[in-house]
C-alpha cells in the first residue's frame, strides 16, 4: 500500500510538478490549493506526510500547520516557505512543522527529505541525526557522539548526502552529479578517496549507535543506519 501525502500549494505550477514527481516516486497525493481544503483533505486521507507552503490565500500557513500538528501528532510536516527571514521559520517550527524548505528549491533534495521522514530518520532544521552521527548542515560541522570529524568540504558533502539518504542506495552518477558538477565526465575515482577517507574517520569511533558506509560494487554506496 502507497504511502499518503498530502500536498497543500495553491501555485498550480508548483503543486502539479510536485504531485507528478512524488507520484513517481510511488507515493498516494492528495493536492489541495487553500488551506481550509487541505484540512479537510487532511481529515479524510489521514496522510503520513504534509507538504505545507504557507502563502496560502485563504488561511495563514502557521496556523493551518498548528491545526494539522493538534489533529495529526504522529503525521511528519515539512513546510515549503519563501519567507526567508529567520523568524518565520521559527514561528512555523514552533507551530509543530518538522523541517522546513525554501522556495525556490531543488526538487532532489525535497525528494530526499521525504523519503527521510517517512523513515524515520531525524531531521531537524540544518541538522541530520543518523544514529551517532550529527551533520549540521549550516555549521558544515559532523559529529559522531562528542566527537567532531575533521573533514574537507567534499568529504563533508559526500556525507550529507549519505545521511539525508541514510538506508538507501546513492549511485555513483549521482554523487558525480550533485557534488562535483552536473556537467562531469571524467573519472569518478576521487569519489572512491572520499568514501574511503570517510569510512576511516567514521570507524575510529566504534560503537552500535554509529553507521557505516556500504560499499555497493558497480552501484555505489549507501549509509546503513545502525
């Protein structure tokens, strides 16, 4: 059975490239485009997920994201904003959102912190917790318990994106296409010095909580949770 996701965007653009692309990702999506229409979408699917933007012309974002937290305790929400300034991503993380993602936004990395959520890996706002390991996203700083890895700034994006991905199989293409250049041809074996720099930092704390990286052969790789 699909998982439910529940969409609420009044941008048509928006919302019909989003529920395209989620449905192809093999998710059940109910779009609503006011936010008095998502919560009655919201009653009646009872969905696991809510895609929440909130510049919504009819019911202010925040208040629609309290309704569905009070309603929905256990349902992920991920708010879509355009208002950058700090203080509105705090008012709607205190309204009960559990991430938050700016317009204009990359459609990837909204994929990847879906599928995060619904399985249950932790995402905080610029934080990913992947049993021991921390990557705090806005520091560019990784931590495995108390311990902070000394990392170069590929190694630290080839670890992000294992994390945000954490469970699940990274090809080699699309590590050569996020973190170096979409436009790479060339060889892909300073991927392999990365991940294997990486795999050695991680090891040196041992320990259940810790995940490793999983070398995939002729794949790529993938971050096991612990």
């Amino acid at each position: 059975m699909s998982l439910r996701l529940l969409l609420v965007e009044d941008d048509p653009a928006i919302g019909r490239a989003l529920a395209g692309a989620l449905e192809t990702e093999g998710y059940e999506v109910s779009w609503a485009r006011t936010g008095s229409d998502g919560l009655d979408l919201a009653r009646r699917v009872e969905p696991e997920l809510v895609l929440l933007d909130l510049g919504l012309p009819d019911l202010d974002g925040v208040e629609v994201c309290r309704t569905l937290r009070s309603q929905f305790p256990d349902t992920a929400i991920v708010v879509l904003t355009a208002r950058r300034d700090e203080i509105d991503v705090v008012v709607g993380l205190d309204a009960g959102a559990n991430d938050y993602v700016t317009k204009p936004f990359r459609l990837a990395e909204l994929l990847a912190r879906v599928r995060a959520h619904l399985r249950g890996v932790q995402i905080e706002p610029e934080r990913i917790i992947v049993g021991d390991l921390i990557v705090d996203t806005a520091s560019r700083r990784a931590f495995v318990g108390d311990r902070e890895l000394d990392l170069r700034p590929r190694e630290f994006d080839v670890l992000s994106l294992l994390a945000r991905e954490a469970g699940r199989a990274i090809t080699r293409e699309r590590f050569m296409t996020e973190i170096w250049d979409e436009h790479y041809f060339g060889s892909t074996k300073t991927l392999d010095v990365h991940i294997s720099s990486l795999r050695r930092k991680l090891a040196v704390e041992a320990g259940p909580a810790r995940p490793a990286i999983t070398v995939l052969p002729r794949v790529g790789y993938r971050l096991d949770l612990p």
